[in-house]
C-alpha cells in the first residue's frame, strides 16, 4: 500500500487494511522503519545470519545465558534464574542484546513515530510501516514464527510503546522470507503488508503525531525524553516556518 501524503494514509488505512472503519481489537501488530527498502531483520540475523542455521542456534542460546548470569550477578537477584528464556530476551532486546526479535505495536501511529523518527538518519525517498494481521495462521509458534506478549517490570521502554514482539525461530533471515515460504502450506494473503509513505511528509505527520501524545516523552519517559521532545519541537518549528 503506497499513500501520497500523511493526510491520505490517516484517512484510508484502516479501511484499505481490514475493510473497515476500525481496527479489531489487538488484531493488527504495526512496526515503523525508516527506509522502505529495510528489510525486517532481528539484530541477531543481521549479525549472525551468515552462519548455518544450527551455528546460530548455538550462539542464540549462548547469549541468553550469559546475559541471564550476568543480570543476576550484577543486580544480585535470584529472579533473573526463574525468568524463561523468552523473557531474558525480551529484556535483553532492550539493552542492546542480538536477538531474533523484532519490536512491535499495537498502535499504528506509535509505528509511524518510530519510522519517521528513524528516516532522519535514512537515505530514502519513503518510509514504511508493516503490519501483521495476528489471525493469519502463519503466526501460530508450529510455523516458525510467534508472537509473544510477555513483559517484564524490568522493561519500562515496551510498556510505554506499547510494544510486543515476534521471535523467529525458523531458519529463515527475516521476516519477509519467513512469509514467503509459508505460502506453499496456506494462504499468506493479508498475513504481512507493508506501508509506504513519503519521507518528505516527515515533518507535519510527526507534528501531527506530537500533538496526539505521540513523542519521546511518552515513549521514553525520563529525562532522555525530556531532551528528545525539546529537540524535536524545535526542529519541527524550523522545518515548517
């Protein structure tokens, strides 16, 4: 789906998505990137995808567990022991760990926020905001990749953005792939869509975006977002004067 400006995607999206005037409830997982020409690749694989499947297997599991002896030791909590693997990664992600995590929302405009945000550091015409529809089938965890929910008290940032994640277990390099080689085994039509818009409407949508509530200080709450707020509401004033 390409839209030619910000005030056409507002207005079309949930109808030329779903086919109707609003999204179900949590049905739809949004991710913002910067260029739409990134693919949707984990830091891991982006790291580690060279490797033979198991090679990276062996690494993933490596990780989690020196990351977990370390949380406990540094903090001196017993928990970090009883956290599952998914949840020391879902910690981890945050904190600079590789993992076969991609950072979602529920929110589409959260996902437009993080992509414009990001497009300042791109060289591309147009941003993109993918979605997942959570009904397909292909996103049953028996396929190779699943949506996981969990959260931790440890992990602030994906309260506030409302964030989820998908964990690719299969031996496919991204997302994308992933989708591809499901479409021999059922119908991936809908299952991943990518959104383009853009780059050159960066400045009123992210406007637009702050005046909804939608800016660092909610997503990263602290004085980082104090500092990125401030930041951007001048620049904004600059660009659209």
């Amino acid at each position: 789906m390409t839209y030619d400006s910000w005030n056409e995607f507002k207005s079309k999206i949930t109808n030329d998505l779903c086919g109707q005037l609003f999204f179900g409830e949590k049905q739809y997982l949004f991710r913002g990137q910067g260029s739409h020409e990134w693919s949707l690749l984990t830091s891991f694989d982006r790291m580690f995808g060279n490797l033979e499947f198991g090679n990276r297997k062996a690494i993933e599991k490596s990780l989690v567990q020196e990351f977990r002896n370390r949380c406990r030791d540094f903090l001196g909590s017993d928990k970090f022991s009883e956290y599952s693997d998914i949840q020391i990664l879902s910690l981890g992600q945050h904190y600079g760990l590789p993992t076969r995590l991609l950072d979602w929302s529920y929110s589409v405009y959260v996902a437009a926020f993080f992509a414009f945000i990001q497009s300042r550091n791109a060289d591309s015409d147009y941003i993109s905001i993918w979605a997942i529809d959570t009904e397909n089938e292909i996103w049953k965890e028996d396929y190779g990749v699943k949506i996981v929910t969990t959260r931790l008290n440890e992990n602030e940032h994906q309260k506030y953005q409302e964030g989820i994640f998908t964990f690719n277990q299969s031996p496919h390099i991204g997302i994308e792939g992933f989708v591809q080689a499901c479409s021999s085994r059922c119908d991936i039509d809908g299952a991943l869509t990518q959104i383009i818009i853009p780059h050159a409407e960066q400045n009123i949508a992210l406007n637009d975006l702050d005046m909804m509530g939608i800016n660092h200080m909610r997503l990263f709450p602290g004085l980082q977002g104090c500092a990125e707020t401030a930041l951007l509401k001048e620049f904004i004033k600059y660009k659209l004067s």
